[in-house]
C-alpha cells in the first residue's frame, strides 16, 4: 500500500511544503482568535488557517457546493487538490474504484442561527412554524453543514470519486481511522485509490466553550505562540486550532501500473479503545498501547523497527504522560532513545485533522531526513523522560515511524509509516 | 458570615444525592471519608457535574479552581508544585491552614497527580460549607437582616424573599490567601 499524493492546509502554511518549512524551523501557528469573540474566555488562543489560503469556491466551476460546504470542507478541499494534483488523480480512468474516506463532524450550529431560531420560541415547547416557514432568514442549507456525513459526500462529488464514501467520526482519531479504515478498503480489494484524511474548522464559540467548559484548553500562558507545550511541566491544556490534511492511498500495483511517483508506504494500522472514561485516559495507557501494538503486528514490525514517533502529544497533563507511558511499554529498554515529537507544540491540536497532517509530516521528514522538534519544552517533566527532540528540528535518516493520535472518550489510532522500498 | 441555617448533615446528604445522580453509586457506600476518585470511581468529568448539581441546589458558584492552581498564580510558577511534580512544603501548610485534616496526612510528601484522589465527600461537604458561610449580613435587594430557609437548602431573606448570593468559590480561595499571604508572610 503506498501514498501517491499528499496534501494539508494548516495553522503553518497554505500546504505542505510550507507547512513543513515553518515546522522545520520551529515556528508557531498559534496567536488569539479572532474568528468569533473571545473577550472573558479564559483560554482567548487558537491556530487559524488563513481565509486567503482556502480554495475559492466562485473560483471554481463546481462553486454550487458552496452553500453546503463547511469551513471543514472547504479546507478540506484545498488539502485534497493538491494531493490530487500530486497524485495525478484525475487521470485515473476507472472512477468506480477511487473511493472518499474522510474524519470530520459537522459543523457546529452558529450563535447566528440560534438566534434566528429562538425569534419563533416561546421557551415552552411550542414553536411559531408558520413564521419560521416562511422566513427568509433561516437557511434550509443550515442542515446539511450540521450534518457529519455532508463532507464525505460533497469530497466525492467534487473529486469524481464513486468508491465507498465513508465519515469517521470519533474526535482526534479520526483522521487516522480514516486513513486506516481506507488501508482496509484497497486490501480488500474493493478499490485501487482512496482519498484518506480529516478535517477540523471548530474555531467559533460553539465549537470553542465547550471545551472551555471542560477546562480542556490551555489556560495558562505568558504569549500564544508558548501556549502549547507538549511534555513540558508546565503544560495546561491543549490549543486548539483548525486545519485539514489528506493523503491519496493507492494499492501498489495499481500504482506502478500508471507509473504514479510513490511517496511512501502505509505499513499498518491500528486501532483501539479505552473503554473506561469519556475524558480521562486509561491509567496504565492500556488503549493507546493497543492501537500502538496492533499497527506495529498489522506491519508485521517489532519496536525494534520503528526509528521515530510522531507523538499525539496534544499538552494536556494527562495526554502526554499517559502517551509517554504506553511508548515506555512498547520500547521497553529502548524507550529513551526513540526520538518522540510532537506537531501540535507548533500547531495545536486540528482534532480530526490532526492525524492526518501529522502522517504526512511524518513521511516528509522521512524524505528529508529530519525530524520535526517538540517546541516549548522547557521544563522536564520527570514523568515524561523521553527523547522529545526539544525546540529545534533534528537532521536524521529514519525509514518507519508510528503516528499516534488518542481521542478524548478513548478511540485510539496508531499509523506505521515507512519509506518506500523497492 | 457563618451560617446556621443550613446544617453540615443536610448539605453532606445533598452531596450525596449529587454523588449517586452522577455516578450511580450506592448511596450507603458514600462516607465521609470516601475518595470520589478511589472508593467511588469519580473522573475528573464527574467534579464538573457534581460541582454543578450543587451549584443548582444551594444557589453557589462553587471554585473552577483547585487551591493549588490559585498558589501557583498569586505566588509565581513552583511555588504549589515543584519541579519533580511533589506539592512544596509551603502548599502543604496552606492545605492543612483551610482545610485541616480533610485531605489527611500530607506530610510524607504527595504528588501533584495523586491530589485529586484525596478530594472526598467530606472534604466536598465542608467545601460547600465554606461557601455557604459567606451568606451576607444583609439582604443585597432589600438591606434588611431576615435570612431563613424553608427547605434546609436555599436561604433567602424573610423581608423580601430574594434568594442569598454567596462569595464565587474562587475568589474565597484568592480572599483566603491574600489575607494569610498578608497575615503569615508564607512567600
């Protein structure tokens, strides 16, 4: 199985090499929201992906999918053209056997749009239908935005894709399960090319003051760009951010037959649950060893194999002690010298499209030999005592790496990736 | 001011009511000494919806913060926590100064991450006492001194009928160690 194309609008840049070239040199995407209003929130931070970067959708022929398409979408469809690009996809023939699987949640209702609703309430059950009916106001596309699946759906439409069209919907593993559960499909055979990946826009208040609320968000920071520090002491909570990435997985065979430029493979692929707690990790990391263990036998590799982690390292307390732990159990002795870093100390956390991006980064710096830094690490933590390749990229060759990303409610998925060889 | 009105036995049976709401617990397991987290397999979610049930019942703003993160804010990074994760000796004497033996012997040395394992029903019911016991001399509305229950829970004034407002549980805390703070000089 081998990776054909990939793409990513993120925090750090309009694509991938961008994105790659700010997280080389240690760069945050992280600076105050100012998407929705935040004055009073005790967490004011978040990563943006810039309006200017997003795909134009009057630009483009298909732009009819325009009033259905989420912010999430629309990143979304920006990651997936340049993968497509990359990948030469438009020129695959038999469209039956190209398929969509895409992580992502609809979109969250607007404060805009309850408002509007709330006009026809009385606040006792009973509503005034005949004048929300024939309102103008309320959008009857308002629907398909709310809705998880509308994404995977529209991806399909836009990319000719008539394969299976899947939505994964669980949180931060989602963009992972997307591309496993993709991996799956091409072993079966039931198609050649799938287009695998995630896609997060939640920065509005919604989607934000919930996770306020659960005091799930870094709260305490001097500036936001130091806001997110994985495995550091003083970490507080995770930065949320916004972003898309997405990969063209593409059967081998099939591959070399159009004489695609493979750019690496996808191993294996595991995936697990906690099944203990809706927010707190499992105290001794059973499920994140899991999924760990199980992309690892799916590769048929031992730890032994694997020269790098890209760490789910999302900065909350409990994460990445958690996550140091299951790494301990899978490298035994040799735990401390497996370079382990995490993304999301320049990105924040893109959720369902974390995953995804962070596979991506992972291959690319297989390409160029260089392991992207954990940056904000100041203060060690003696619970977390690996090599978390602090504040500044490290020049290494590495052939197979995994990519961890463990939800909240404890849906984990792990991701083997590895250098293409002949 | 401290309060009368509503007794210590009848707020630990409100929490009560709020533990076995949340967790599905057996009310007759739920002591005064049991740990939310260790005896009754609370996580950290399940503060947020106890905290909230209590809130609804007395009509308070219970703390959004522990103790420990409002040292570490008034009184600078480490001054709570060490740089090995261990609550310092000062944190340790401002625990047993507000709450006494509630959180039992910390003298041995405790780890921030064990912390919240100490937090039990009876440590959550002198919590809401704290807080109850910053009822007003007077009526805010109507400036009269006439406070009275009728259900043993919410207090409001016998004058005007305006339910009491209490002290939002963090800022007792940070009115709590400012006064010490000014008091004992502990940083």
């Amino acid at each position: 199985m081998v990776i054909t194309g990939v793409g990513m609008v993120t925090p750090l840049g309009r694509n991938c090499d961008e994105t790659f070239a700010n997280a080389a040199q240690g760069r945050s995407g992280i600076d105050y929201i100012t998407s929705f209003e935040t004055t009073g929130l005790p967490c004011r931070i978040g990563g943006q992906v810039k309006d200017a970067w997003l795909t134009d959708p009057e630009s483009d022929v298909r732009h009819r999918f325009g009033r259905f398409s989420s912010r999430g979408l629309r990143l979304m469809q920006t990651a997936t053209l340049e993968a497509a690009s990359q990948a030469g996809l438009e020129t695959i023939i038999d469209r039956e056997r190209v398929g969509v699987s895409l992580g992502s949640h609809g979109e969250n209702v607007s404060v805009s749009e309850m408002s509007e609703l709330l006009r026809f309430y009385d606040g006792n059950g009973h509503w005034d239908m005949r004048g929300l009916l024939s309102s103008c106001q309320y959008s009857p596309f308002q629907f398909f935005l709310r809705k998880p699946d509308t994404a995977s759906s529209i991806l399909s439409m836009l990319f000719d894709c008539r394969g299976s069209s899947l939505s994964i919907v669980s949180a931060c593993a989602a963009g992972p399960q997307a591309i496993g559960e993709a991996y799956r499909i091409i072993q079966d055979r039931k198609a050649d090319v799938m287009i695998a990946g995630g896609c997060e826009a939640t920065l509005n208040f919604m989607g934000f003051i919930g996770f306020v609320l659960i005091k799930a968000l870094a709260e305490k920071y001097t500036t936001p760009q130091t806001a997110s520090r994985p495995f550091d002491r003083k970490r507080n909570g995770f930065v949320m951010s916004e972003g898309a990435g997405a990969v063209v997985l593409e059967d081998l065979d099939h591959a070399r037959s159009r004489g695609a430029n493979i750019l690496g493979e996808l191993l294996g692929y595991g995936s697990s649950a906690d099944a203990y707690r809706i927010t707190d990790t499992h105290p001794k990391a059973e499920g994140a060893f899991l999924a760990m263990a199980g992309a690892l036998e799916d590769a048929s590799l031992t730890a032994d194999d694997i020269d790098y982690v890209n760490a789910h390292g999302t900065s909350t307390v409990q994460n990445d002690l958690v996550e140091s732990l299951a790494i301990r159990r899978i490298f035994g002795e040799r735990a401390r010298s497996v370079p382990v870093s995490s993304n999301k100390s320049m990105m924040g956390h893109t959720i369902a499209a974390a995953g995804a991006i962070e596979c991506i980064l992972t291959l690319m710096g297989m390409h160029r030999s260089l392991i992207l830094p954990t940056i904000n690490y100041e203060h060690r933590d003696p619970k977390c005592d690996l090599d978390y390749v602090p504040n500044e990229a490290r020049h290494m060759p590495y052939r197979r790496a995994l990519s961890n990303s463990f939800g909240f409610g404890g849906q984990n998925a792990c991701l083997c990736i590895g250098a293409f060889e002949e | 001011m401290k309060q009368t009105l509503i007794t210590e036995q009848k707020v630990f049976e409100e929490l009560k009511k709020a533990i076995v709401e949340t967790l599905r617990s057996d009310e007759a397991a739920i002591k005064p000494e049991s740990s939310l987290i260790k005896d009754l397999g609370a996580e950290s979610l399940d503060f947020l919806d106890i905290n909230y049930r209590l809130e609804q019942t007395f009509g308070i703003k219970m703390a959004r913060h522990f103790i420990l993160e409002h040292i570490e804010e008034m009184f600078g990074e480490g001054s709570a926590i060490d740089e090995n994760g261990q609550l310092t000796e000062k944190a340790i004497t401002l625990l047993k100064m507000r709450y006494g033996d509630v959180y039992g012997d910390l003298s041995g040395g405790i780890d921030m991450d064990t912390v919240p394992t100490l937090i039990t029903a009876g440590s959550m019911t002198q919590g809401v006492l704290d807080l109850l016991d910053t009822l007003p001399e007077t009526c805010s509305k109507c400036g009269n001194t006439a406070w009275k229950t009728e259900d043993g829970i919410r207090v409001k004034c016998g004058s005007c009928s305006e339910f009491a407002t209490f002290t939002n549980g963090d800022d007792l805390i940070k009115n709590w160690l400012t006064a010490m703070q000014q008091e004992k000089k502990i940083f």
